[in-house]
C-alpha cells in the first residue's frame, strides 16, 4: 500500500525516503507502532492477532508496517501530525490520526464498492488499516475544477474561481527537495519507472490520468448531497505487488482535498486552514481541528443514500423468467433492489393496473421493465397509465423476433416506453435514470465507464505487444 518505489524503479530519483529492500531479523511482537491499539497483538475477544514485522517506511503524516501472517499486506499508521509547505511547517495535532483514518476508510471504501481498484482491505482499529503492498508511483496526481491556490500562481491571468470542464487532471513528481516540480506526461513517460515488475509507459499515465478524473467526479457527486463542494484533490497511485495492477493507493484524507461547504471559500473546513494560519497559536490548531473533526462526522454519509430506487420487472409469463433473471443480476450490480411479478396486459389488464398502483402508492422511486414477447401489451399499457418511467425489454426470438419486435417499436401518440432488447442494457438504463439523484448508483456507473475504457487500453497494449 504505502511502499515507496525500490529495487526495481528506475530514472530520476525521488526526494521521499528510500525503502530498505533488505530483510533484517524480524520479531514476532515487536514495538507497537505509536498509537496502535494494543488488542491488534495480543488476542482478546474476538480480535485476531496482528503480527506486526518491521517498519517500511515513515512519511510525514504516516508509517507502514510489514504484517507477518498476511503476506502481500501492510499495516498502514496514522500519525497525530499536521504539515504543510513540505513539512516546513509542523505541528503535533492530538486525534488527527484518527480522524484521518476514517476519513480514508470511508472514502476508499466509497470508491471501493463503486468498483474502483483501491489499495484497501478494511479498517483497523481508530488509527491505521490494512492494505494490500504496494509500490508506490513517485506522482501526486491533481483534479481540479475550480482555479485556486498554486494554480492561479502558474498560470497567471487565470482568475480565481474559473471552472474547468471536464475536471483539469494536473501531476507533480514528488521531490521534496524541488518542492515537488510539475510534471508534462512526456517527462513521466521519459522517466521509465518501474514498479513491480510494471514499466510505467504511456498506457499506464493514460489509465492513472482517466482514473484521476473518475475519482474525483465520483467524490465530486458524494459530497453534493451533504451541500460541499469539492474543489480540488490530489491523489497517488501504486503497483499491487501480487496483482501487478495500478490502484489507487496511499491515503485520500483531509489532506487531500479542497473542500467548501455550500461552495464558499469562506467555509473551508480542508487543510488550507491550517496552511492560511498566519502564525499557529493553540486556538488556531483547535479551530483546524474542528474543521477535521466537522469533515470525519460527515464522511461516514457519503457511503450511504437517502434515495431510495426501486426496479419491478414485469413479465407476460414465467417462460421469461430467465430473460427476467438477467435484468435483476445487473440491476444488484449496481445496487438496485429489483422485484419480479408475472402478469398479462392482453389477459388480465386489470391486475396489471392494480400492480402499478401498487408500486406507484409506496413512494418509492421506480423503473418499470417490461418483458413480454409476442406481442407486447404491458409496455405501452404501462406507459400510457404511470407516470413512472416504462422500459419495453422483449425476449427476441430468431423465429418471429424481426416481426414481434415492432409492437414495442411502433407505439400510439402519447406514449414515452422506451426499447431496450439488452436485458442488461434495461438495468444500466434504470440505473442512469437513478444516478441523476442517488450518488451510489451514479458512482457504480461512472466506475463501470472507466473500468470499460482500462479493459480496451489494456488490450490495445496486449495486442500491439503482440504484433512487434
């Protein structure tokens, strides 16, 4: 998770500290990593004991411990310290240990379920967590959609407050001694690192610099509903050394981000307080940490919805269940609740109605799918009767499918039920028409859009490897 690049990296070296690649003696109980709870190496109830190895690596804010029994994994340390301007300024803040835990828990655990690969395995203990190891790519990658703060600095002319559409995606290498210089993608690629086994190439900056805006517009749309808006993020990735996968890796804390409550700087509950302070008083730590505090309370909700959304799929007869079966495995891929109901526009139009009205009287938000073959009934009956949105998704035949298929293309005036013959395809449509106000549906798409576009670069790479 947290291991800076070693043995393998190649090009330019970083200012960060150097991992000793070296295995000395290792103790089965060793020192316990400051602010470790001690029930993580001696067993109490219900609590696995953790065999802690050596120390990794330290960071300013952080250490990573090697763990004994879990191969492959780290124990990622929280430390109870602030910085800014590369450590030029420090101060010890008691609690930020925890409360940059949870707020990285939670929001790798966001971007987790959504379907972003993350260097996460869960929570452990108030103060640190557990993470698959990883090499770490010396690059601290920055979205941006409002100009602020150093951006205005180098780019001059550039007023504060001017948006950026999409997201502006910025890298810097991270050199503590250069004050971590801005980086072009031709430097990166020049560079040839190497982590685990991966030479970092223009496929690789190309799936780290997509990923970057997917995780940014992915927390971007979590913290609207709590009235924030996220300004701005920096973010860094590594090489899974069992995997050889790129993933987001390190810490996403509030550290990491710009974060304006209501969309006023005047707000900032981020750590730009802390670097604004003009000279850092008891009362001005207290205030930041408030700030911290206020962010850590809130972030638990980014994983959770107020709105509810429901899929009811109704089929002609159960001879489409297995057509029905498939809508609702890709409606739980994207955690959408779907129930199934049999019932005939044509023979029993009544029960039909009474089943919409059953739906549309609970107040739950909800896509009706339609799944009838032959001809289709329920899906223009539905949509002429609901205000609800309708989807026609019929069981295509090779026998008379050509000729069925129009009695859910062809429909009267006044009928908006749309045609979608891709069992998935309805899921995914249901899910667009909920991501416009529910995040975690919305998170689960925008996920599933990067992860298509990752899956066809790496096999151009694959293939074009193959052709040389």
């Amino acid at each position: 998770m947290a291991l800076v690049p070693g043995s393998c990296t190649r090009g330019p070296s970083s200012g960060r500290r150097a991992l000793d690649t070296k295995h000395p003696g290792l103790q089965k109980y060793p020192e316990m990593a400051p602010g470790l709870e001690e029930s993580n190496r001696v067993r109490s109830a219900g609590i696995k004991v953790l065999n802690i190895g050596r120390k990794l690596y330290e960071g300013k804010t952080k250490e990573v411990y090697e763990l004994l029994d879990n191969p492959g994994k780290v124990l990622l340390q929280s430390k109870d310290q602030i910085t800014a301007g590369n450590a030029a300024r420090k101060n010890h803040m008691e609690g930020k240990a925890a409360i940059s835990n949870k707020i990285t828990s939670c929001i790798f655990q966001l971007l987790q379920d959504a379907g972003i690969k993350t260097a996460f395995t869960k929570k452990c203990g108030e103060t640190a967590f557990i993470a698959p190891q990883c090499e770490m790519i010396p690059i601290e990658w920055v979205c941006r959609r409002i100009a602020t703060g150093s951006f205005l600095k180098r780019n001059p002319g550039v007023k504060e407050g001017y948006k950026f559409y999409p997201p502006k995606v910025e890298m810097f290498f991270k050199d503590d001694a250069n004050n971590d210089p801005q980086w072009s993608e031709e430097q990166l690629i020049a560079a040839k690192f190497c982590f685990a086994g991966l030479v970092i190439g223009q496929t690789e900056v190309d799936i780290m610099s997509h990923a970057t805006q997917a995780i940014f517009e992915i927390l971007e749309k979590s913290w609207l509903p709590q009235n924030c808006t996220l300004v701005d993020m920096k973010i860094e990735f590594g090489v899974d050394v069992t995997t050889k996968e790129i993933v987001l890796a390190d810490v996403i804390d509030n550290d990491s981000w710009r974060l304006w409550p209501s969309g006023d700087r005047s707000q900032q509950k981020d750590k730009q307080s802390y670097r604004d302070l003009k000279e850092v008083t008891p009362e001005g730590l207290q205030m930041v940490k408030k700030n911290f505090e206020w962010v850590a309370d809130r972030v638990e909700l980014l994983l959770k919805s107020d709105s509810q959304c429901r899929v009811v799929v109704l089929m002609g007869s159960t001879s489409d269940l297995g057509h029905c079966e498939k809508i609702k495995k890709a409606c739980g891929n994207f955690g959408i609740p779907c129930e199934l109901r049999v019932t005939s526009a044509h023979k029993g139009p009544d029960e039909t109605l009474r089943i919409k009205a059953e739906y549309e009287g609970d107040g739950i938000p909800t896509v009706f799918v339609a799944v009838a073959g032959r001809s289709n009934g329920l899906g223009p009956v539905m949509s002429g009767n609901t205000a609800y949105p309708v989807i026609s998704c019929p069981p295509i035949t090779p026998d008379w499918g050509a000729q069925d298929v129009w009695s859910s293309l062809r429909l009267p005036s006044g009928l908006g039920c749309s045609t979608i013959l891709s069992p998935e395809g309805s899921a995914q449509f249901a899910a667009q028409i909920f991501g416009l106000y529910n995040h975690l549906v919305w998170a689960k798409l925008r996920a599933s859009i990067l992860n298509t576009w990752i899956s066809l670069k790496q096999a151009d790479k694959k293939i074009r490897e193959c052709n040389l």
